[in-house]
C-alpha cells in the first residue's frame, strides 16, 4: 500500500512540474506576442501545448502565432515557386512548412494551408522529379553512379515508387561494385572480387551475372589444404591425442567457414597414404608429407607433433580444523527470576578437502606450401587444464558450524560465509577426461585459426 501511495505521489509531482512548466512558457511566450515577436512565441506557446494538452491559453496563442510563422513558411515557398528555376528549393521550402504544420497538429492546434499553394507544390514536385529523373539517368550514362545515386535516392525519399527510379537507384549502387569485382577477378584478385559480387548479391540476387562470378572467384581462388596425421614425439604409432587433434583441427578448420579455404578430404587423404605405403602410425616426415599433398592436390599440408601430454589426477587431500558449534540453552536471570535463551559454543572439529587434476599438452605444427615448400607458419603451443574441488566436511549441525580464529569463535559474516561456502561445495573436480577434451579443443581451435588468419593474408 506505501508502495501504491509512493507511485501515486510521484506521478502526481510529474504532472504538477508539467502543467506549472507550460504555464511558465505560456506566460513568456505572451510577452514576446505582445512584443511583435511572433515566431519565438509560436515556439514556447508549442512547448507548452506539448507539456499539457490541456493548457487553452497556449493552444490559442499557438493558434494564432502559429498560423502567422506557416504564412511565412507559405510566402518562402511562394517566391521560390514564382521567381526562380529553383525547384529543389521550392519543393524543400513547401515541406518546411508541411512539417511544421504536423508538430503542431500533434500538439492539438490545427493550422490552414490554403488549398491553392497544395496545388501549387504538386506541380513543382512532379516538375522536380522529372528533373531529378533524367538527371539520374544521364548521369548512370556518363558513369557518374555516386552522383546517379543521389538523384534517385531523392527521388524515392520525395515519392516512393516513382517509375523505375528504385531499380535504377539499384542500378547507380551495384553497377560500380560489379565493376569493381570483374576488374579484380581479371587481376587474380579473387577473395577482394569475392567480396565485391557478395555486396552486390546481397542487395539484388539476381543482378547480372554476379552470382555466377561469385562463384567463380571461389572455385578459381580456394586454397586446399591437407591435414596430415599428426605425429607423437618419441612414438612409433599416432596416439589417441594426436589422432584426436587432428580430427579436431580439420572439424575447426571447416567451421571457419571461410570459401577459400577447403579442407582436403579425410578418407581420401588416408587411401592416398596407403597407396603411398605412408599408412596412418603418423610417422609423416616433411618430404613424404610433400610428395602426398601433391597427390592430394592441397597447395599446403598440415603437420603436428604432440611433443608431450599428461593426465594428473590428484590425491585427495585431507586436512583436520578445529571450530565450534553453537546450542541454546535457558539459563536463570538471577535477578528478574526468568528465563532467557543463550546461545554458546563448544569446540567441535571438522575436515577440510582437496583434490586437483591436471593435463598438461605441448603441440607444435607447421604449416608448408606445395607451391614453394616455404614454411608459411610454425608455432607450438603449451597449454594445461586445471581443475580442483576444496570442500569442506562436517558430521554435526552445518548450519551451527562457526569456524576458530585467533583461539576462539569467529563470528565475523564473511568468516562464516566461506565456511559455509566450503561445506556446499562440489565434491569432484572435472575429471581428467573432460579437462582434455576441453584442451585438444581450444588448442585446435588456436591452431585453426592461426592457421586462417595465414592463410588468408596470402591469398590474392
């Protein structure tokens, strides 16, 4: 109920500030009437019509002042119309008017604009829109598309659907985009030409032939890569995390979703191994890695080394805390003869825990071109997922557990608040299964990305 009133008071204040605020500028507005300022007064009587809706002086004084700033509005778009060649300007002044017309009406006043000067701004418009018309049109011509542009986008702001000038607006935006991308597809400027038909599809799919070239800029300009099978340092076979890390590469490379950029295909990457008697143990030295990229056809390999991984999973750590319980008791007041409740303590122990696991992972790669047998990229990366569970354990009351300090209870909030913390917390730590999954991942992520950023700046 305080609650309701609170509101009620509030917005009551809201609408006394407003209704004493358009008084204010109803006032100043009278004085500047009375002072042959007409055109400011119309504005502070318009201020205050709009902060209360029912202020009749501003309203009549809108009225009034108000009609006398359209007259003059009218009178600009009068001369422009009269005495000059000027139509951009006629038309311009017409709207100034119009729109003033409308905040008023919006505030509740209702202003005259004589039928003859409506007539008067249909005439020019149309005058005005063939102008703009055949100016677009010969500008699109001359291949003047920015200046073409702006002709129609005027033409579609002032009418809308104004024969064909959206088309050819259309028209004066994609025209120089096309342009541009046939220029750069001739260069060998594939992935910029790309980039190009993709603005000019985007807006009209089916312009020209830009869809089709887009699509060539693709085929001719995409970069094939093989991911070889990953090797383990010191083994003799592909372990279990270099295998992984190697679907996990080529997965993260594939979601790149990058056109030009196309991963060569698993299962015909290992027949062809197998013909070239490389197998898949892993054990994939650079030069035999060239020769099975060419026969892939890839213009670059992949190749990884898990220089070292390790599982750690810790031991459970146990560590004893004293602390104390509190109980209530009711104890005699000796003095009132009642009695009271009272809260006490008694030493009481309880056990903390830890535990950690651990995986620990050094990778390396290199990536090298077929085309020049240049090491284009190689990093390695040592990277480790932690995770640990710190609990605490107590078999009496948890909730009446206060934690010791400096030889005696310590009731401070945030000391209870940790214990208490400690006893809802989780009792496992991710295990050592899941922090690896999580770290082949992020790190063949890194390695995916890397490896497009490079790729990338390469490409024309």
């Amino acid at each position: 109920m305080r609650t309701q009133l609170t509101i009620a008071a509030a917005a009551m204040l809201l609408v006394v500030a407003g209704c004493s605020g358009s008084k204010s500028f109803s006032k100043q507005a009278a004085k500047l009437d009375a002072g042959g300022l007409y055109a400011e007064a119309a504005d502070m009587y318009l201020q205050s019509a709009v902060r209360n809706a029912k202020n009749v002086d501003a309203k009549v004084g809108l009225k009034k002042t108000g009609q006398m700033l359209l007259n003059d509005k009218l009178s600009n778009f009068f001369k422009a119309f009269n005495m000059g060649d000027d139509k951009e300007a006629a038309v311009n002044a017409f709207l100034e008017a119009k729109n003033y017309q409308e905040r008023v009406q919006r505030a509740g006043v209702a202003l005259e604009i004589p039928d003859s000067y409506a007539a008067d701004f249909k005439a020019v418009k149309n005058e005005y829109l063939l102008q703009l018309y055949t100016e677009g049109q010969e500008l699109l011509a001359q291949g003047e598309y920015a200046r073409a542009e702006t002709a129609f986008s005027k033409i579609g702001k002032l009418e809308p659907g104004y024969k064909d000038a959206g088309s050819l607006q259309d028209v004066a935006y994609l025209e120089p985009l096309y342009n541009a991308g046939k220029a750069d597809m001739a260069a060998g400027l594939y992935r910029k030409a790309y980039a190009s038909f993709v603005q000019v599809t985007g807006r009209n799919a089916g312009y020209k032939d830009a869809r089709t070239l887009q699509q060539q800029c693709v085929e001719k300009g995409r970069y094939p890569i093989a991911v070889l099978p990953f090797n383990q340092a010191g083994a003799k076979v592909q372990s279990p995390q270099a295998a992984a890390m190697q679907a996990m590469v080529i997965a993260a490379l594939t979601d790149l979703n990058d056109p030009f950029i196309s991963v060569v295909d698993r299962e015909n990457m290992e027949r062809i191994l197998e013909e070239q008697r490389l197998g898949m143990s892993g054990m994939v030295d650079e030069g035999s890695a060239v020769n099975a990229g060419k026969l892939l056809g890839a213009q670059a390999v992949v190749m990884g080394t898990v220089n070292s991984y390790q599982e750690i999973t810790g031991p459970l750590r146990k560590s004893g805390k004293e602390g104390y319980e509190s109980y209530q008791v009711k104890e005699l007041n000796s003095e009132t003869g009642q009695y009271a409740t009272v809260t006490r303590f008694k030493p009481v122990k309880y056990t903390e825990y830890y535990k950690e696991n651990k995986v620990n992972l050094s990778f390396s790669f290199k990536v090298v071109s077929l085309e020049t047998g240049q090491v284009l990229l190689s990093k390695v990366y040592d990277r480790d997922a932690v995770d640990h569970a710190w609990y605490a354990g107590y078999e009496g009351n948890a909730q009446a557990l206060y934690p010791k300090a400096n030889g005696g209870v310590d009731t401070r909030n945030e000391a209870r608040r940790n214990l208490a913390a400690l006893l809802s917390a989780p009792r496992e730590p991710k295990t050592v299964g899941d922090l690896a999954n999580g770290l082949l991942r992020n790190t063949s992520d890194a390695v995916a990305g890397s490896i497009g950023q490079q790729i990338v700046s390469k490409l024309p």
